[in-house]
C-alpha cells in the first residue's frame, strides 16, 4: 500500500466515521470507519518504513568517484 492510498482509506474512515449520519440495520457504518481509519494509519506507517528503510540501504550501498586529471602541458 502507497502512502496515497494511506492517506485515501484515513479520509473515507473520517468520512464514514464521523460525517455519515444514516441507520442501517446490518451495517455500522461509524465501525468500518474506524476500521479504515485503523487500516489507514497501519499501511501508513508500513509504508513509510519501506521507503526508509529504501532510503538507508541506497544510501549505504553508493560508492564515490573520484576524478584524477593529469596534465600534459601547463595551463595558459
């Protein structure tokens, strides 16, 4: 799971939770939002641990490259 679909399931959790005010007999519809919403903040938090984690291990794995000019002529 993205960080944008994160963040799309934490807003439809906050919508159903908190802004949908309809009585259904087998749905609870405050529920599933909290379900998202929980479902939202844990693919949240996944994600941005693998970028880290992405991060870290490019980071540790570059190599540097030197430069070394050797001049025939002396500069004018």
């Amino acid at each position: 799971m993205t960080i944008g679909g994160s963040i799309a399931l934490i807003i439809i959790g906050a919508i159903l939770g908190f802004a949908v005010h309809v009585n259904t007999t087998y749905v609870d519809l405050k529920a599933i939002g909290v379900i998202l919403m929980i479902s939202g903040v844990i693919g949240l938090i996944a994600s941005v641990a693998v970028q880290v984690s992405r991060r870290r291990a490019r980071a540790r794995g570059t190599t540097q490259v030197y430069e070394q000019r050797h001049y025939t002529e002396p500069p004018m």
